[in-house]
C-alpha cells in the first residue's frame, strides 16, 4: 500500500516532521523497511508508546514505557523486559521503535544537556547566569535551574524557595525529594501530568493532586519544584 508523499516528509534522520501525518500503513512500511513485519505484539507497543506521548508530549524512556507496560499491558509484568522489547525492536525499542511509532526519541535530561553544548556556536561564549550563596558562586541554565545538579543541598534548596517567597515545610520536602528520587531513577525530571500521576500512584491522590501540588509550588509544582530541588528544568509541557 502506497503512502501520500505529504504524509511521508522526513527528516535527516528518517523521522516525520510532522507527527500528526503518521497512521499505521506509515508504520508498517517503515517497519517493512527494516525487515520487520508488525504484530499484534509490536502494536501493543507502539499504541503504549503513542499514548503515553499524547498524555505527557514526551517519548517514554525505556524505565518508563516497562513500568506503563507492566501497569497497562494484560500480562504486562512478564512483558517488561529488555529481552522481549529486544525481541520485537532488534534496533532498539527507543530507535526503532519511536521511528515506527512516529514519536521523537526519547532523551534523558543529560543527553539533553550534551546535545546544548555541542550545538553551541564557537566564538563567544554564552553568557551564563549564576547566584552567589554562603560565598560560593552556583552556575545556572537559561531557566535559572542548578547548572550542575550535584552542587545542590537542602541549605541551597532553602535559599532558592525563599527567593520564591516560600518557607519550606514537610509538605515542601515531600515533594522535593520525590522529585530528586524520580530523577535518578529514570533519568528525566517529571514535568507536572507524569509528576501528578506517578504521586498519586505511589503517595496517595490527595499527595498528588494538582490542588495540593500547586499549594505548595504556586509557580508550577514541576517547574519551580524541579528548580528547588536542584534538577534540570522539566521536558515536554511542564506547568
């Protein structure tokens, strides 16, 4: 089956621009041209993945799309495995399977960074910003984030909230520090729909209702949230 040239318009590396042409004779060519004839397991998958994009506007990385396949999946425990993604995605369920699904590739926060980085323009260098706190001076990103996550303490992480005109509670630290345990398990910050419902899953709805969450974090639980806690800022549709 033929695709509308329109429908197919690619970038460099292969992937459509325009992620709103995808549909699923577009997958399976594209699968076809990697030897792969789609299954009702691959398409399992592929929904999963689209879904999860619509949800947040992010590409799930591979922690992430194994604990939603673990939840959503019927059998999903037993699915959630490197051994059968690899199974079903021989180039990589992130490369291949995303291409396939239409979706952007999932990046981690420090690829991000690296990514930054490397595209700057040589030259003049980037004027960066930075505080100066109990005489030490903490470089920040263009969106006032912690340059070098590791440089971050509670001492640091008061500061900050009260050049936010808040006073951190237990409420505040709860937050906080499920914000850091989410980070350095997957790898991303969690902008504020993945933060709410993961929460809500593991702490209980009222701890992530988005009323409680902006109480505490009027300026966006994600946003202003992942910057006191010392984390990048946020992907996809944060606040």
């Amino acid at each position: 089956m033929s695709i509308p040239h329109q429908a197919m318009k690619l970038s460099v590396n292969g992937r459509l621009e325009d992620l709103s042409a995808w549909n699923s004779a577009f997958a399976e060519q594209l699968a076809a041209a990697d030897g792969l004839t789609l299954t009702p397991a691959h398409w399992e998958i592929i929904h999963l993945m689209r879904g999860y994009y619509e949800r947040y506007n992010i590409s799930p990385i591979k922690k992430l799309l194994k604990k939603e396949m673990a939840s959503k999946l019927p059998e999903g425990a037993s699915k959630a495995t490197d051994a059968y993604l690899d199974a079903l995605f021989p180039y990589g369920v992130l490369i291949q399977g995303t291409k396939i699904a239409g979706l952007p590739i999932p990046m981690l926060d420090a690829e991000i960074e690296q990514m930054h980085a490397v595209t700057m323009k040589p030259g003049a260098p980037e004027e960066v910003p930075e505080i100066e706190f109990e005489g030490r001076t903490y470089p920040l990103t263009a969106s006032g984030n912690l340059a070098n996550p590791s440089d971050w303490n509670e001492h640091l992480a008061e500061f900050l909230a009260e050049k936010d005109g808040i006073r951190l509670t237990p409420e505040h630290w709860e937050v906080i520090r499920y914000l850091r345990t989410f980070y350095f398990n997957y790898g991303i910050a969690p902008m504020v729909r993945l933060l709410m419902e993961h929460m809500s899953r593991e702490l209980g709805d009222q701890k992530g209702s988005r009323e409680s969450l902006y109480r505490l974090f009027p300026r966006g639980p994600s946003r202003q949230g992942s910057r006191i806690a010392g984390l990048p800022e946020p992907q996809g549709c944060i606040d």
